[in-house]
C-alpha cells in the first residue's frame, strides 16, 4: 500500500506542484480526505450529484473503508472543490472509481483530469490491475475525460447497462487496464 502522505498543491495552471510546496493564494491542494472533511463533502456530493448524492451514512462508511483512496481537492479554506474516490476489493486486483466530482465554478480547467491521475498512480502504485467506473450515457465532458484516461467501454453494447441504478437510470460502464 502507498505510505507516503499526500499533500500537494496545484499552480496557477491548476497542476499539481511539488509535494510540500507552498501554496499560492487560492491554490487549492490536493490531499487526502480526512474525518473532519465529511459534513463539506456531503454539501460537495449533494451540490454536484443532487438526487443520486450519496447518503451521509453511506459517505460516512465509505471514508471508513476506502479512506486511502478517497482524495479530495480543498481549497485552503476547508472548503472542497472536489473529490475522487475509489474501491478497492479485497480478494482481486479490481479497484471501481465510486465517485469523481468538482464544483461546478472549477470545473474545465483540469482539476478532475488531475485527480483522476493521482488516484490511478496510487491504484498502480497498489498493484491494483483493472479500474472500473460508470457515467451518465449523455454526460460527454466526462466520458471524452476518461477515454483521454485511457478508458473504454466494456462490451456489450459499448458499456450501456439500461436501468443499472433503477427505473430510467442508464449508465455507460468503462474500463482501464492497468498492468
């Protein structure tokens, strides 16, 4: 498992910096989560995922288990531009991408492209072999995200699993090898 911290923050590029850097002004950093971050990201989840937001319970028992792989992006206030977590199984070297968001205000300017890239550092870094993650059929910003990531649709049918989440809830399942 990794055992370095992560802390690091992102320059006026939205990139990530040296680790131990100092911050600019506004710069947000890029950590990981913590167990005084939760209420911040239930706001953060319910702002961005509104209907389908994750339960404060079901965070609560994520940030439990997951808590190595849940990154978030703070933005020196304690307040959160946005967060990647991803799931781990025990018994196999598959890891799912459970949650990618970044506040609406934030987002086209690569804060999720970085997260997304430190999150499958450590999932490689873990030896983690296959990551896994569902979206929205029609939300394209994400989908040309993580085809660039490396991403494809798992077939059939390009990945689309009609009523995966429920009645009407159509999701597009994508994978990434990582060996």
């Amino acid at each position: 498992m990794t055992a370095e911290p992560l802390e690091r923050t992102l320059d006026r590029h939205g990139h990530l910096g040296d680790p131990g850097g100092s911050p600019g002004p506004g710069a947000p950093v890029l950590r990981g989560a913590r167990e005084s971050d939760l209420p911040e990201l239930r706001r953060l989840d319910e702002e961005v995922f509104q209907e389908v937001a994750y339960p404060a319970f079901l965070l609560r028992q994520l940030f439990d288990v997951y808590s190595e792989h849940f990154l978030v992006l703070d933005d020196g206030t304690g307040g959160l531009r946005g967060y990647v977590l991803a799931a781990t199984t025990a018994f196999s070297r598959d890891s799912w991408i459970l949650g990618l968001c970044v506040t609406e205000g934030h987002r086209r300017h690569g804060l999720g492209r970085e997260l997304m890239t430190e999150i499958l550092a450590r999932l490689r870094e873990d030896g983690i072999e296959q990551v896994r993650l569902t979206v929205e059929p029609a939300n394209r910003a994400a989908i040309l995200l993580y085809r660039s990531l490396g991403f494809r649709p798992e077939e059939p049918d390009g990945g689309l699993r009609r009523d995966y989440f429920g009645s009407g809830e159509h999701r597009r399942i994508m994978h990434l090898e990582l060996r």
